[in-house]
C-alpha cells in the first residue's frame, strides 16, 4: 500500500530510506485489518503530498515487516514515528487529525 507520494518501507529498505534520509520521515506503522489505521490513511496521504520535496511520508506493514516493528517496540496501531537524523524525535499513537500531523512534521522542518 504506497502511492499517493507515499513510501512504502519495509525491513529490506528501512536503513537507507528512513535512518539515512536528510529530511524528516514520518513513518506509519499499520496493518490491512486495522480499521483505526484505515481511518488515519486520508491524513498521511494528504501530508505526503502537502510535504513532498521537504519530507517523507511512508507506511510500514507491521505484518509483513516485524524486524522493524519490533525494533521500535510497536505494539499497538497505528503508530506514527517521526524520524530525524536516524532517530526518533517523536511519536504518537492512535487515530490523529491532519492537522496534528501537519505540526509533528512541521517542527521538525
């Protein structure tokens, strides 16, 4: 599931296109079956084109990657990672608004 300026990363490209990015990542931790996560996806998708070029904006399977979800201990979905420098600067959880989103990245422009 990635289109929409989103990335789709994965356990194989996760090091490269996350950790070694020079731009802020916003990463998506979901599941098909998790309907919170389908009720977010509107919003990450919007913020993957409203951020193209200054941020990227992706999606990780947590059923199909679990060396990524169990590295940063995901235990519940949706959660959103906001990475910077190979590092974690922030994170929330559970079914957010765009605009709360928006912000996340926003600080980290």
């Amino acid at each position: 599931m990635a289109g929409n300026g989103l990335v789709e990363f994965t356990d194989q490209n996760f090091e490269e296109q996350v950790l070694k990015s020079d731009k802020p990542v916003l990463v998506d931790f979901w599941a098909t079956w998790c309907m919170p996560c389908r009720a977010i996806s509107s919003a990450v998708e919007s913020v993957a084109q409203q951020f193209s070029g200054r941020a990227v904006v992706g999606k990780v399977n947590v059923d199909d990657n679990i060396n990524v979800t169990a590295r940063y201990h995901i235990t519940g979905i949706p959660a959103l990672l906001l990475f910077k420098n190979g590092e974690v600067a922030e994170q929330l959880s559970g079914v957010k608004p765009k605009e709360e989103l928006v912000k996340l990245i926003e600080r980290h422009l």
